[in-house]
C-alpha cells in the first residue's frame, strides 16, 4: 500500500480502511469481548485502528478503553490504543429526524475513522436499532458471536428441536440480507459474514456436536463463514476492569503472567484474525514469524515494529506505523 501512494491509482481501486462489523441482535454474546480482543490483536500487529461503540445505552467497548487509559497512565506503561468514537443516539422524537440525524452522526464519524484507520472495528448493540442495521451496510466483514447454546443459535434460525432441521431464517439473518442489497446498491461491495462460536466448553461433548451439525447446515442455507471461535475462559474477562486483554499480559505489573490458558486464548484471537482472509494480516502475522522475532500475539513482548511487508500491498492501506504507547488518540462522540 505504500506503493500505491506514489502514483495514482486508477479509479475505483482506492483502498480504504477495512470495516468490520460486531453483530448480534442478542445481549451477553460476547461482542465486546471479541470487540475488544479483535481490536488489541490488530494494533499489536502494527495496523493503525479505529474503533467506534454505537452500543450508546451500554457503552462497554468506550468503557474498556477508558480502563485502558487509566492503566497507561497509573502504570505509565505504554500499550496501543485505538482511535474510538461513540455514535449516541440521536435526541429527536420523529423517526425520519431521528434516523437522518444518526445516519449524519454515523457517516460522519466513519467518514472520520478512514482517514488515518487501517481498520475500523464497530461494537454493536444486542437488539434491532436503525444505527446498528446502518452500521451492518457499510460492513466489508460482519462477525457475529453466537454463544455455544440453541438458546442462542435462535437468532441465526428457527431449528426444529426433534430433526435438527433448519426451518427458517431469524429476523437476524434476514436484516443481514438486506444491508447486503443495500451495500451492493451503494458501492457494488460485498459483505463477508462470519460467525463465531463463543464459550465453547468441553463440558457438553452432546450438545457441542449437534450445535456442529447445526451449524454446518446454517453455513449452507445462509451463507456465512465459520470461525474457530473462543472458549470458555476466565482471562477473557477478567481483564476488563484494567483494560487489557489476554494479549497485554506480562507487559503490565497488573496483569500476572503467562499460563497454558492465556497461550490457548492467545493461539484463539490469532485464529480470528486469520480467518478474517485479508491479506494484509496474513502477512504481517508471516512476516513476524519469518524474522523470528516473536509473535506480537502470542508474544506480548514484542512490540509492533511496523515496517510493512511489500507483499502487503493489497488491502487495506496500512501505511501506518503503529500507535502504541501514545496517550492519543481522544475518545470522541458523535
Ligand atoms: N469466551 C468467553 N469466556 C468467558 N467469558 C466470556 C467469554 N465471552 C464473553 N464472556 C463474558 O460474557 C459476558 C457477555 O459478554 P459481552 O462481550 O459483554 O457480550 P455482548 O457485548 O454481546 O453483550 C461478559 O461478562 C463477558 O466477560
Ligand atoms: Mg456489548
């Protein structure tokens, strides 16, 4: 990509930041929390990241970063941070004002993110909102954790209890279709849909392969893709407070050390960020590997030293160098 700054580009082969997307239209799934680790995993591979929360009545992702900065500044510890942006709700009562309004509000602090993002990473809210459907239809990835339970699997489908069988698609799913239509009426781009299972345990060896049989035939009729996903692990929470996560261990006084666990939850993120297929990671997590010089994911000692790869001339533009240890960037709202 920083190739393609020296010359100009023929139109329409822009590359702009890569946007994805966290949904569920289901509380406690586990969006934030793959949010969060999603977000760390890319800074720490040097890519500069924007993130925004327009979960406004929740506001756990701002949170978490707002902990985050406490932890830089008490343990004067240098740690990467996004550029985060809240999208709030808009004030007015009369839908049309509304909605024009939180499209506004939304275009305008996206619009903003891209200009020095590498990547644009959006939490969401558990429940159908207009800024939430606005959000899925400017998403090139949309990921979707679903907790490892048919309580949950509800909102990709209706399944027949006795059968397995697939009857039809969620209210979920079928949004999903319509902010594709509506992604490839703007821009002629593509959404590529992935979901993820979250708290997998061992516990239930039954209900973790029928869930697998389920799934494989959800794959089918609605066309997503499936992610590893993360199992059930204490370091993916109890980090929250001090804003860290399981790839921030070691580098603060706070955050312990490193154990079979926090490896297996670190091996977990790097999994989701190559199954997101965008070349550019693929390359920065090979280029590391290459030059034997640790892996940033499963080596929190390593800093992201950001010389990018050629190879990484696809997409997105990271350009960057990465933003670590800097207090910047300002949380912001919209
Ligand atoms: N893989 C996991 N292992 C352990 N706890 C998890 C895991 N994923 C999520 N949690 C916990 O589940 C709860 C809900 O997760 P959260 O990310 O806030 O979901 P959502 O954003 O979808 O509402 C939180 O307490 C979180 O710490
Ligand atoms: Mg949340």
């Amino acid at each position: 990509m920083q190739q393609a700054s020296h010359s100009t580009p023929p139109a329409g082969t822009v590359k702009r930041g890569h946007i994805i997307v966290i949904g569920n239209e289901k509380g406690g799934s586990g969006k934030t929390t793959t949010g969060m680790h999603l977000i760390i995993g890319l800074l720490r591979l040097g890519f500069r990241v924007g993130s925004m929360d327009i979960d406004a009545r929740q506001r756990s992702l701002t949170r978490y970063i707002e902990n985050r900065k406490m932890t830089i500044a008490k343990e004067a510890t240098p740690l990467p941070l996004p550029s985060h942006i809240v999208v709030n709700k808009s004030p007015y009562n009369i839908q049309e004002e509304t909605e024009e309004d939180e499209r506004d509000r939304f275009t305008r602090a996206l619009a903003k993110l891209l200009v020095t993002c590498d990547f644009v990473v959006i939490d969401s809210p558990g429940n159908d909102t207009y800024l939430s459907r606005l959000a899925h239809s400017f998403a090139d990835t949309v990921i979707t954790p679903v907790n490892d339970s048919f309580v949950d699997l509800d909102v990709l489908a209706s399944v027949d209890g006795l059968t397995l069988q697939v009857q039809k698609p969620s209210i979920y799913s079928e949004m999903l279709w319509e902010q594709k239509l509506q992604r490839a009426r703007r821009d002629g781009g593509s959404i590529d849909w992935i979901v993820m299972r979250n708290r997998l345990s061992n516990l239930d060896a039954r209900n973790k392969r029928q869930i697998s049989k389920v799934m494989e035939e959800l794959t089918k009729r609605l066309g997503f893709r499936q992610a590893p996903g993360f199992s059930e692990r204490v370091i993916f929470r109890e980090l929250f407070l001090l804003g860290l996560t399981v790839l921030d261990v070691l580098e603060t006084t706070k955050s312990g050390s490193l154990s079979m666990s926090h490896l297996a939850a670190r091996q977990e993120v790097r999994d989701l960020l190559k199954t997101l297929r965008i070349p550019s990671v693929d390359a920065r997590i090979a280029q590391v590997r290459a030059g034997q010089k640790g892996d940033p994911i499963t080596d929190p000692r390593i800093a992201p030293k950001s010389t990018p790869a050629k190879a990484e001339a696809a997409e997105p533009s990271a350009s960057s160098s990465p933003s670590v240890a800097t207090p910047e960037p300002a949380t912001s709202a919209a």
